[in-house]
C-alpha cells in the first residue's frame, strides 16, 4: 500500500450467486480498504462494469444462473477490458488452462481471502 | 421219473430192431454207394443165376424147380437194380425152364411146366420191378435224410448265430402277440430292460411299459404292425429298475405263410446318452443364441465363422453380410493392430486373453468398449483350430463409470461450496462476535441450521427442499411447532440456496425470539405465514412470507446489527431477489418476504 500503481487497484467487483459468500467476501475486501461492489450474475457484473470504469481487478465465480457463466463473463471482460486482473473461482472442477483468459488466475473453493488478497497486491505491484 | 424208468426199459428193444435193419440199412446203403455198370450187373446176375441153376439140376431134381431163384431175383433187385432184377427173372425161367424140361417132349417141357414156366416169369418180374423201386424209394428217402441232416445242421448254425446275435445285441428285442402281449424278449434285451424273470411280465401288454405320450404312439404302433406296416417313435419308459430311458423303437409285422400278420416285432435301442448330449447341446446352444454377450469364433486366419445373434445385434452386421469378415475388422484401427500382433499370438501361445477394447460398429462406426475375452478353439486332439470370443458390451458399465465420475464431480462441488458458506458463516459470526464465548455458541448453532437445511436438501437429492419440512426441522429445536410457533401456508418447493439461506435466517429469527422475543416468556406465539399468489403486475405469482411474535416482552431495537439481522436483511433479499424487511416494533419483531415466488422455488408440483 501506498506504493505507486498503474491504476486504481482499490475497486473490486466480486461477482456469486451465492450471496453468503459475496457478502462475507465483500465485508473481508472492505476491510482490506478496498471499494467493493457486488454482483449475483453476468448481467449485474456487467451492468456495473459499465457504470464503474474504476474497476480493475474481478472476482467471479464460474457457475452461475443467467446468459453467462463466470468463465464466459470472464473472456468478455478480457475482450473488453484487458487490463483488468481476472479472478475466477470454483468449487466444481479444475478448469483447463485453454479454457481461461489470458492473465488470470483459477482459485479452488474455498480459497483463504488473506492469500487471495496478498495475490491481488502482487499482481497490482507488477 | 417215472418218464425216465419207461425210456430205459424200452431202450434195450427198440436197440434191436435198430441193429437188425441197420444191417439191410448197411448192405443197402453200400449196393448204392458201389454201383456196378449194367453189364457188371447183368454178369453178376447170369454167374448167380447159373449156379443155382446148377445146384438146383445137381442136387434138388424133384422140388419145385422155380423156388430156388427167388432169392437172387430179388437180391438182384434189391442190391443192383431194377433192370439187374428183371434179367435175373427172365434168365432164371429160361435156367429152370431148361432144368426141368427135356427132348422126349416136343416143346422141351410139358405144357403144365410151360404154364408154371409163365407164371413164374410174370411173378418174378412183378418182384423184381417191386423191389426195384424199394431200392429206388430206399434210394431217394436215403438222398432225403443225408440233405435234412445237412439242412439241419445248417439250421442249427443258423439259430445259433441269431441266438448270439439276439443275446449279444443291446437292442431290446421283442415279440408281441397280435394283441399286443409279451412273448418273447431277446437275452440283451432283458438286460438293458434290467427284467429279472421274464415270465413275470411274459404276457402283458406292451403299451403300458410307455409312459405319457409314449403309451399313445406304442398302441398306434401296434396297430399300424396288426395291419401289416411298420413305424417307430421316439418315447420314454422305465426299466425295470426304474430307471427312466429315453428308446428309439421299431415296430413291424411279423408275416405268416398267408402274408398276414401273425406276431409283431419290436426292437427299441437305448438312446438315453444320445439323446442327453443332443439336449445338452441345444442347451448350450441356447445358451450361445440367448446371452446378450457377443460370441464369436474365426479360424486361424482370423476369419470370423460363427457369431450370434447378440453379436451381430451389438456391431451392425447381418449373417448375410458375415461372409469374409476378419477378427480386425471389428475394431479401430489401433486396437485392430492390437489384437493382432498382442491378443491372438497371446491366445495360441497362453491359451487367454482379456481386455479392454473398443469394437467398432460396422454402420455407424461409433465405438463400443468391450470387454474383449479370447479364448482358443481346439479340436479333439486339442491342436488350435481357432479363436473363440465371450465379449460383453461395456457401453452401460462405462456410462455407468461416466455418471459415478459426475456424481463423484457434483459431490465434491456441492461439498466445497458448503464448506465455503460455513466459511463465510464461520467469518461473519466471528467478525460480529464481542468475545469468543459467545461466537462459539453462535457458530455452533448456525452450522447446526445449516446441517438441518442439508439433510433436508440432501432427501430430494439437492434439487429442492419442502418449506414445511425445512421450517419444521428447524424451529423444532426452539419451540413446539403448533403451539408456541404457528405455521400456515402453502407447500413450497425452495431452491436449494435460497433453502440454505431461509434455514439460517428462521435460525436467527427463532434464537432471537427465544431470547428476547416471543418465545422468551412462557405465553407469547410466534405466526410464520406464507401464501403464493398472483400479483397484479402480472409478472407472475408472488411469495409473501410473514414473521409475526406476540405476546412477547416489549421489544426493543437492538443498538448494534449483528449477523443476525445483516443474514436476515440483505441475504435474504439476495437470495429471494424482493423486499425483506425486519420490523422491531414495540408489540413483536416483525419480519416480512415479498419476493417473485420463481425466485425462491416453486409450487409443489
């Protein structure tokens, strides 16, 4: 913290539909100083995507109701923000590294927030 | 015994008589043995006449003069022949004749001597023609016995080699009366019959031995055999010894001189063995043609000659499409190549080989995995013939393996997502907790809501949990349900999220109504009230959920929002995606859900 960074690495969209686990998750990345917005599916996310062009690191989960699964929301963010650091997590299965964007990284549910976060700010130094 | 003294007494007698034409019987039979040609004969009977003619004129001048030539005349007869018998006859009238006659007659004799010359001449020809065909009948009565000894002693050879035969065959050999009775039965027969005493069932009839159906074709049989035709069938019937035979019998008529039946005979072989192997055989034919398994067997060029219907079935073949077809044909190319350089030299060296492999069907080309056994085929001598298979279809165990790997996936899915909501729960009690006692009870308790909302989610195999259910498990811990907690609504079908959520949420409402609300004296009432019905802005139906508590102490708003209340609010609204709200009014903790019920869950179907 207080380093330099190429942007604003303080907003965080988490996006589950498992709203427990967002908002626990979005209380944790509060705490960090983070700013925290959350989403329940594809849509939401992009929804605010659009209306928050500060977001810059995302945190989706990869199954999920609605038109897009996390892995789809996640090549679409790629495409249509690349400098965004993707995050995508699961507790189903190990997902081929040909099926993920470039610069992301796959985290197996449930995953420890302190090393998810101390991950985030490596990224964020580089 | 009394048979026996009579033979003896009589033997001595009948003896003599024997011995005394045993000794005509001798001379006879040699006179006919050692024929003289007929001048030997005639020389024979001159010498023979003369010299009686000669004794007579010697010795015996006054007697009748023809008597002495009897005797040769008929010796003559008897011992040379008929025509030796009339030379002597003519020859002795003409020595007699001259004997008794002389020249002072003018004739020789006097006319009595001529008439008695006559007389005696006719006789004796009458004699000697007489005795003469004595000889002849002697003759041909004696050519009569020599050819019945000889027909008899072929006879006897004759019965001998049937009695062996019959005795040696094991066919049972039977003759029937015309009514269909025992008379006889062959030696071999009574054995492979195992009949002790013959005479025991001598004499019954012969139907009756055929048991079912047998008994019907043995009357037809015998009646085809009263009408003059032969059959046979096939049946069963006991032996003796009760053992049970399977028989193949013949049945025919046994002709009289007439041509017409007079007895019946029936042979029947024991084809017990025969028929076991055959029935064993179309057994294991059976056997081959009805297993879902494919079975199959080629040559040992690889040639495929036999498959079953199964197999044909399992790889898209028809038989008349089998001609030429080659074990490698079966498969995809790399398991073809497999087979041949591995499984075959495998079985003819090892004598097995098992695997799995894909077979490769013949239409679709899709693959079947198999479960490949190969065997060899051998022959008597048990030198390799060829190959045998016994494949079984592992298209339902691989799916079956298919959906155990999926369940196995879904399990450990649903088993890292529970443990991340416990992981949240856990985070959130301890980031709202004031000291470690009290986020220890809680804790406690919520995982505790959350195993109830699982094993509740776990029965409908985690598609969805009954809200009477659900709410029944969980409240039951904190008050009887009925009494102290009313509960009124529909029977609702949640998803399983918003099931977890709504578990945990009636856990915080209940926990704090037992501490602070309705359920902390001993007479307030807590109503949970449901309906689903359809709105009006035509978006479909609706799910109002109402927590209501009376009787409580005056309530009071709690002067920091905990997980409680935070899990209530804002999960709840989440999950159930409308309005929740959470009321502390001063008369009862009031909670309210509007939410669309699609949502939350559905309708019991």
């Amino acid at each position: 913290m207080g380093q330099s960074k190429p942007f604003n690495t303080h907003s965080i969209l988490i996006v589950d539909d498992e709203a427990i686990l967002r908002f626990d998750l979005a209380d944790f990345f509060m705490d960090a100083g983070y700013h925290v917005y959350d989403a329940a599916d594809a849509d939401e996310a992009i929804a605010i995507l659009e209306a928050h062009d500060s977001i810059r690191i995302v945190l989706t989960d990869v199954q999920m109701p609605g038109s897009m699964d996390g892995l789809k929301l996640a090549h679409y963010i790629r495409d249509r923000y690349p400098p965004t650091v993707l995050l995508v997590t699961s507790g189903m299965r190990k997902i081929e590294l040909d099926e993920m964007p470039e610069n992301s990284l796959f985290i197996t549910k449930p995953f420890d927030p302190n090393r998810l976060l101390k991950h985030i700010e490596e990224i964020a130094r580089t | 015994m009394t048979v026996c003294c009579t033979i003896y007494v009589c033997y001595p007698a009948e003896d003599l008589i024997l011995q005394n034409s045993a000794t005509l019987d001798k001379a006879l039979a040699w006179s006919i043995a050692n024929r003289f040609s007929l001048s030997r004969q005639f020389a024979i009977v001159a010498v023979a006449v003369f010299v009686v003619g000669l004794v007579r004129g010697l010795f015996i001048t006054e007697l009748v003069p023809w008597l002495f030539f009897i005797p040769v005349i008929i010796a003559s007869a008897l011992l040379l022949s008929r025509d030796a018998g009339i030379f002597a006859s003519v020859l002795a009238t003409i020595v007699a004749g001259f004997t008794i006659g002389n020249s002072d007659h003018a004739f020789w004799m006097t006319g009595p001597q001529w008439a008695g010359s006559i007389l005696f001449l006719l006789v004796v020809l009458g004699l000697a023609v007489l005795v003469g065909e004595l000889r002849y009948t002697f003759t041909r009565n004696r050519g009569l016995t020599e050819t019945n000894a000889e027909t008899n002693i072929l006879l006897g050879e004759r019965e001998a080699f049937l009695a062996s035969v019959l005795a040696s065959s094991t066919d049972c050999i039977k003759v029937l009366d015309l009514d269909g009775r025992l008379t006889f039965m062959s030696e071999g027969g009574q054995k492979v019959m195992e009949v002790s005493d013959f005479n025991a069932i001598s004499g019954c009839p012969w139907p009756i031995f055929w048991n079912g159906a047998g008994n019907v074709q043995a009357e037809a049989a015998v009646k085809a055999a009263r009408e003059g035709r032969s059959s046979s069938f096939i049946a069963r019937a006991s032996t003796m010894g009760g053992t049970e035979k399977w028989w193949d019998v013949a049945v025919s008529p046994i002709l009289g001189a007439d041509s017409q039946p007079k007895q019946i005979l029936s042979v029947s072989r024991d084809i017990t063995a025969s028929r076991y192997n055959e029935e064993q055989h179309r057994q294991l034919s059976r056997i081959v043609e009805t297993t879902t398994d494919f079975v199959g067997m080629a040559d040992l060029d690889g040639v495929v000659y036999f498959l079953n219907d199964a197999a044909l079935n399992m790889v898209g073949l028809s038989r008349e499409r089998l001609g030429g077809v080659h074990v490698t044909d079966f498969f995809p190319p790399d398991d073809a190549s497999q087979v041949e350089k591995e499984v075959l030299p495998a079985v003819a060296e090892k004598g097995h080989w098992i695997g799995e492999l894909s077979f490769r069907h013949f239409v679709t080309g899709q693959l079947i995995p198999v479960l490949y056994n190969v065997f060899p085929v051998t022959d008597t001598d048990g030198k390799l013939v060829g190959y045998g298979t016994v494949t079984r279809d592992f298209t339902e165990r691989k799916n079956a393996e298919a959906r155990q790997r999926l369940l196995n996936d879904e399990l450990s899915h649903r088993l890292k997502n529970v443990l991340s909501v416990v992981q949240s729960v856990a985070s959130q009690t301890l980031r709202q907790s004031q000291d470690l006692a009290s986020a220890n009870t809680a804790l406690m308790s919520r995982l505790v809501a959350l195993g109830e909302a699982a094993s509740v989610l776990t029965a409908n195999e985690w598609s969805s949990a009954g809200i009477r259910q659900l709410v029944r498990t969980v409240l039951g811990h904190h008050a009887d349900i009925g009494d102290r907690i009313i509960i009124d609504g529909p029977e609702l079908v949640l998803h399983p999220q918003a099931a977890m959520a709504f578990a945990l949420a009636l856990h915080e409402l209940a926990t704090n109504a037992a501490k602070y609300g309705a359920l902390s004296n001993e007479t307030g009432k807590v109503r949970l009230t449901w309906s689903a019905g359809e709105a009006d802005d035509g978006n479909g139906p609706r799910l109002k959920l109402l927590w209501e508590e009376v009787g409580g102490p005056p309530v009071q708003p709690p002067s920091r929002r905990g997980f409680g209340s935070t899990m209530i609010e804002r999960s709840l609204r989440a999950y159930f995606k409308g309005e929740a709200k959470l009321e502390y009014r001063a008369e009862g903790l009031r909670f309210e859900i509007d939410c669309p019920l699609e949502a939350a869950g559905s309708l019991e179907s």
